[in-house]
C-alpha cells in the first residue's frame, strides 16, 4: 500500500525493515525496492519479488559515508574523494567488499560491492532511523521500466507492497555507477551524474553503453541488452521520421491499436495524428525527470508503440540516450 512518508510512516517502514520485510522508499533518482542488507532471507524477498536473476547484485543503501565504506576494504582515496564531491547523492561506488559485511545474495558471491548514500529526505530519515545497511535495486519487476512515483511501484510490485509516498523523483533516471576498484575509474552506468562532473575528480573511462546480450555472460553486471522496457516495441526516430516510422508501426500491429510518441519539446507536426504524443522538456535534465513516467503514462493508455524522437548526440544527453536505447532493443 502507499504511505504518505511522515514520520509515523518511517518509523513503521524502518520496523519492517528490521523484521526483514520489504519496503519501497523513493530516492532522489528512482524508488527503490528495500531490504536489510546482512540477511540473506530478507534479500531473497528482493530477488523473488522483482523477479531478478540472483547474478544480478544489488545497490546497497547507508545513510552516510562513514557506514557505507564500512562495508567496503581497500578503499582507494579516489573513492572519498567522489563521495565527498557527490555524497549524499546519485552516485554508486563499487568497491571490494568486506568479508561478511553483507549477506552473499546481495553482492550475487561475488568480491565487490555497490554502495549508495542517497539525498532524499525519506530515503535518508528512513536509513538513519533502522540503523541498517539497505540493499535495494530499483523497485520494478527485473527488465522493466523503473518507477519515479510510488504509483509506478504499486502498477509493478502490487499493493500488498509497504510502499512510503514522497511524490515524484527528481532525478528521474538512476544514478551513475563507477567501479573504483581498478587502476583508473570506469563508468559501468551512465546516469544522474554526468560523466564531466566525474572526471573533474578524476580521470575515468566511460563504459556505460557496454550492452551484453541476453543469455550471453555479463562483463559489467546491469549491462543487459534490453533493460528499462515498456512491455510494447520502442524505437527511435529522427524528428522527420516520425510521422513514417509510426504510419509503419501501426501497419505492423494486427490490432491496429495506437501509438505514442514522446518528444523533445513541443513538435507542431505531430497535432494532427491520432498519436498520443508526451512532449517533455528540451533541455536533458527535465527530460530525464519525465521519461520514465511518460513511458508509464503510455503503456497504461495501451498504446501499441512507442516512437522516442533521437535525442542530441552530446554528453548531456548521453544517461538518457543509454536508457532510450535499451528500452528500444
Ligand atoms: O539510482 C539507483 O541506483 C537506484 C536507486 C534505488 O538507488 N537503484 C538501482 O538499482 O538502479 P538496480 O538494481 O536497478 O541497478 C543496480 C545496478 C545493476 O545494474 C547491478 O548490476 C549493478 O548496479 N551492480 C550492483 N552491484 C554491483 C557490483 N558489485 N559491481 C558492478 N555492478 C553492480
Ligand atoms: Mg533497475
């Protein structure tokens, strides 16, 4: 059920957390799908939930810097140094892992883990109140789109689910994972932080378009083909195309049903169609905000595509290129 996320919410989200139960709390990117990070029985809700393969290890959550590198061994300086510069906030460090610091299940067995210590004020009140360490990936059934509204958690989790209501997200897509367990930073995920803000702390290579086929072995873990997926086929398309590509489409679907479009700013052209068309905003920010729910607000209209206009080919818009992409595979 959602929950207003006032105090009274907290303190009862922070108990079930410590009985080993599941919440979903928002944080500044995307809500998260919550569990105490040092029980394997309580993780394994997790897995089972989202329906995520147990190769897949989760982001683990502490209200502080201090409490998330506790968890972690051989911490190279350049990881306090990007925490200083973005903790609390939408970075992921990935570290070697302390041994036994966290239930096996959440590092999927393996030697590093991903740490987190988001700003939003729920997620913060809600780890500083349970004390724990909170292993949570997104909160949306494995390949799906993730939720940045606690409506989106509930459409995809269901309502048996404790979930705290703090409104929409700021962000709107996940944050930035950067491995620092090398030589030289890597970029395994483009996200809420971009990669110049990064490398203003350090040199880093940016690997976050490596996309490994289904079915085939992962390098970087998350790097799945098709990821962030509304349950109808996406592509995208050049504004000009647009109008062909879903003429095209609708010819395509028996059910002739109709196609949405989600757009860079407001695109005149497009009045005229039967298309349901999300215009978001045209600077990258604002768009990351919007995509995720415009993908949701499209899929519960029934829509039988999605057309995405091609975003800049510049770093600013290089997070959202990688979600749009993935979405389209
Ligand atoms: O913004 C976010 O990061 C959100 C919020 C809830 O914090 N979380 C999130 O979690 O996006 P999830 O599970 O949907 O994505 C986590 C990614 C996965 O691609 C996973 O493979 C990767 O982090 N990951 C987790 N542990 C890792 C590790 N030890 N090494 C490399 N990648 C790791
Ligand atoms: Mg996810």
């Amino acid at each position: 059920m959602k929950v207003p996320a006032d105090p009274g919410a907290i303190a009862k989200a922070a108990e079930l957390l410590a009985r080993g139960e599941l919440v979903a709390f928002p944080t500044e990117t995307v809500y998260g799908l919550g569990a105490r990070a040092d029980r394997s029985d309580a993780v394994a809700r997790i897995y089972a939930k989202k329906g995520r393969p147990a190769e897949n290890p989760s982001i683990v959550h502490a209200a502080t810097a201090e409490q998330a590198f506790a968890l972690a061994r051989d911490v190279p300086a350049v990881a306090h140094a990007l925490a200083s510069a973005f903790w609390p906030g939408p970075l992921t460090l990935v570290l070697r892992v302390s041994a036994g610091a966290v239930a096996p299940e959440v590092v999927a067995g393996g030697d590093t883990i991903a740490l987190r210590v988001p700003a939003h004020p729920t997620a913060q009140a809600l780890l500083r109140a349970s004390g724990l360490a909170v292993a949570a990936p997104s909160a949306n059934r494995s390949t799906r789109i993730s939720p940045t509204t606690a409506a989106h958690v509930e459409k995809e989790l269901g309502s048996d689910l404790y979930i705290l209501d703090a409104g929409p997200t700021g962000f709107g897509i996940e944050s930035t994972i950067v491995d620092a367990t090398l030589p030289t930073l890597v970029v395994l995920r483009r996200g809420s932080i971009g990669l110049e803000a990064i490398g203003r702390v350090a040199p880093a290579v940016d690997q976050g378009d490596h996309v490994v086929a289904e079915g085939q072995k992962r390098k970087a873990p998350g790097a799945f083909s098709r990821h962030y997926a509304p349950s109808v086929p996406v592509v995208t398309a050049a504004r000009s195309e647009i109008r062909r590509s879903a003429a095209e489409l609708s010819r395509s679907i028996p059910q002739h049903k109709n196609g949405g479009v989600i757009t860079i700013g407001v695109v005149p052209e497009l009045d005229d169609t039967r298309l349901r068309v999300e215009a978001l905003a045209s600077e990258p920010e604002g768009f990351a905000r919007e995509l995720y729910a415009a993908m949701h607000r499209l899929e519960d209209a029934g829509v039988g595509f999605v057309v995405v206009e091609a975003v800049p080919d510049d770093d600013a818009w290089k997070a959202v290129s990688d979600r749009i992409r993935r979405a389209a595979r």
